[in-house]
C-alpha cells in the first residue's frame, strides 16, 4: 500500500482535479471528443489553470453526469 507524505497530500477541502485523459478514459470517450465539446459547451465544465493546462474538478464532472441522464 503506497502511502502519501502529509506535507504531498491533497487537502480535503481542496477538489479532485482530474486530467483530460482521465475524464475521457471515465467517459469511455476519445480526448479529441472532449476537446470537441468544449468549443461547443456541451461537456462537462472544466478549469483554466494556465494557457496550456486544463482540469476537470471530479465532483463537478459527477454534477454534470447526472444531468445527462435519458429518462
């Protein structure tokens, strides 16, 4: 079992911020279709933490999940 230093871990109260490769290998969808839907705005809401990274914040991502449910 890999343990995490406490100076390394994340606080609780800080989110989960996941990768564009890992919320497209959770959606079971390419990284190309993420990009995709972002210039549409159809995806899952994400953050802007610099010019060349993105992040998806994992509970807003399960948020959005929800609202895409078909009846």
């Amino acid at each position: 079992m890999t343990t995490i230093a406490p100076e390394t871990a994340r606080p609780s109260s800080m989110p989960e911020l996941l990768t564009q490769a890992q919320v497209a290998d959770i959606l079971a969808v390419s990284p190309r279709a993420l990009e995709d839907w972002r210039v549409t705005g159809d995806g899952p809401p994400y953050l802007k933490l610099s010019h060349k990274v993105l992040r998806y914040d994992a509970a807003a991502l399960t948020r959005w999940l929800r609202t895409r449910r078909a009846a």
